[in-house]
C-alpha cells in the first residue's frame, strides 16, 4: 500500500480546499465541492470563500442565499453550516437521526406522539418564523415533556429546518427566522453515502475517525457508507493510519511552494480532521482555540501549514491587520504575506483610505 508523506497530505488537502490555486467558480458550486462551510459567525463563510474564489465579493454570497441555491442550517457537529441546496437535504437526512437520539438523550426521555408534533410544526413553520415564534409553538405541542432550553434544538432535530435571509449575509446579527425544508428527505443510507462522498472530495485522503470527527456519525453508519462508494483508493501515512479516498481525488506529489492563505475563523480546513498535522502541528492547537467555547481563531497559513492568527481592526479610515506568529520567524515573512494580507483587507474594509499590516510579538 502506498505511503503518503506529510508533505504529500498537505499540498494535495490545500488542492481540494481550493488553497493551493484560486478557482473561479459560482458560489454554490464552490460550496459544493467544499462540503460544507461552518457558519455560526456570520463574516466567516464569505473570508473562506475570499480565500478560495477568484474575484469573490460578499454580494456573491448573499445573492446565492437569495436565490436558494445556497442554505444556512444546523447540520453535522448540531452547527450552522452553509451547504449547497442540493446537497441540503441528504446531510439532514444523514444528521437527523443522530440529533434525535442525541435529544432523547438531552430530554431524558422519547417525547410522546413526536410524529405528531412533527407534523403540526411542519404545518406551523412552512412559512417563515422566528425562534421565539418556533419555541412557543413547541411549548405548546410538548405540553411539558421537552424542558423549555431545549425546545429550540428540539424543534431543529425532528425537522429539517433552514435559515431564512439575511441570515448569512455579512455582518449579520440578531435572531433569525426559520422555515420548514419544502421537500422529503432521502432514506439515511443514501443520503449518508453522499455525505462521505462529498467528505472524502474535500479533505481526502483520510481515516475513518477524520470521517467520525468532521459528521459525528457513528462507524455503523460510516462503514455503510464507505462500502457503498466502493472501489476507493487506499493509502498509508507515515504513522502507518488507512487512508481512504475517491479515485478522482487529486494527489500532489511534486515539492512545489505552497502559498499563503488567510483562513476564517472556524475554517473547515483547521477542524475537518482528527488529526490535523497535515495542516498544523498539535502543539499549536491551544493557541489556535484558547477560548473554552472551542472558539477558531482566525489563522494564516505559511508554506501550507497554520503559523499564527491574525486580527483586523479600525481606526478612522485606517484598516490594520495585525499578525501574531506562533513562533519567532527565524526569516522575515515570505513577499507573499504583504501581498494577500492587502488583499484580505481590502475586502474587509473596502472604504479604508490606508491599510497597514504589523506583526504582533509570538503568542504566548
């Protein structure tokens, strides 16, 4: 069996991510190669998409949201992501199943007559809601079985629910409305092999924990699944872990330069794997998720590997990016980082008359 060296895994990831060369591509198309794009923190999927689109602008996305063909919905891991609308229905299908026993589990017992409140709160959220509106409506047909914290993540785990715009647009805050998913869901194992497929598209090679870890499914789903897609490529790494892979999926094996990228925070490229060394080493893990809330930090990457978090702050017409190493460069920054951090806030703060960018000491 093949092994692949670190470098190999790394170069060929930051391909599939669209971080080895910007593509030029529509929004939902981008999407839908990368799987999915974590979105709790509203400006995080369109910094992603800067990153990875040629000439992308916020408007972009906001147009695709519009228009369907983009959806913002708690998905795999119980968080919002932005998925593809046509791929929106297997990964509910697929995550369901898991939220709902992971609720009974939360509720400490099976709700009473649940298809029947699934179908009454189908009927109330066809058109759209808000939370408060959507947490009432479950108080009122739970009538006291599901405690009220939960009735909101209740109401998103018996049905598939997406967000309605402007949540997703850029710098958007406040609570959202909600509307029920118009059409059925696939049967579970179906749905689930496309959830791996697209996976394995994204941040393939990987193991069948890196699967566990990014879907939270279980392996008696997983395995299904991977059999299903069957044949696929099978490697090693360098610590002898199976690999499995689609057999389009690309792999790099020249010793090119890799380029530096500005990652959002929560970027699927930092969390997507159980083990992450093909993108930064373990003992920068805690600096690049300090907060208890398992908060990402914003990073950059240097020759393809995670090397500090960076900022952006305002004051007046003057746009600051701050970058704080992980480490003391031994070298300055490559001419590279001037580059794409001029880049990166020019689409932060359009309107800035003057853009600096200062390097901040090592973090502790």
């Amino acid at each position: 069996m093949r092994v692949l060296s670190e470098r190999t895994l790394t170069a060929s990831f930051l391909a599939r991510q669209l971080l080895l060369e910007r593509r030029s591509l529509p929004v939902a198309e981008a999407i839908r190669h990368l799987g999915a794009l974590q979105a709790q923190y509203s400006p995080s999927p369109h910094i992603a998409l800067h990153a990875r689109l040629d000439g992308f602008q916020q408007a972009d996305l906001e147009a695709a949201l519009r228009d369907r063909t983009v959806v913002k919905a708690t998905l795999m891991r119980g968080t919002l992501h932005l998925v593809a609308a046509s791929d929106y229905a297997a990964f509910a299908a697929a995550w369901h199943p898991q939220a709902r026993a992971a609720m009974r589990t939360r509720a400490r017992a099976a709700t009473p007559h649940e298809e029947e409140i699934a179908t009454a709160l189908a009927a109330f959220i066809a058109e759209p809601r808000s939370t408060d509106a959507i947490r009432a409506k479950a108080r009122e047909l739970a009538r006291g079985a599901i405690p009220d914290p939960l009735l909101l993540d209740y109401a998103r785990t018996i049905l598939p629910l997406v967000h309605v715009p402007p949540s997703g647009y850029w710098r958007q805050h406040g609570k959202p409305s909600l509307v029920a998913w118009p059409g059925p869901l696939p049967e579970a194992p179906a749905a689930t092999a496309l959830l791996v497929r697209r996976y394995l598209t994204a941040y393939g090679p990987a193991t069948r924990e890196d699967i566990a870890h990014f879907t939270y499914l279980r392996f008696r789903q997983i395995d299904p699944a991977l059999a299903a897609l069957a044949p696929l490529r099978r490697f090693t790494d360098a610590q002898g872990r199976e690999l499995l892979d689609l057999p389009q999926g690309p792999i790099i094996d020249d010793d090119r330069s890799l380029p530096v990228r500005f990652l959002a925070k929560w970027d699927a490229a930092v969390i997507s794997h159980r083990d992450r060394a093909r993108i930064f080493p373990a003992e920068y893990q805690a600096r690049l998720t300090p907060i208890a809330n398992g908060t990402v930090l914003s990073s950059y990457l240097i020759d393809g590997k995670v090397a500090g978090v960076w900022s952006q702050s305002r004051e007046g017409a003057v746009a600051t990016l701050t970058l704080q190493p992980f480490a003391p460069q031994p070298e300055p920054f490559p001419a590279e980082m001037e580059e794409e951090g001029e880049r990166l806030l020019t689409f932060l703060a359009p309107e800035a008359t003057e853009r600096r960018i200062v390097v901040a000491p090592p973090a502790a």
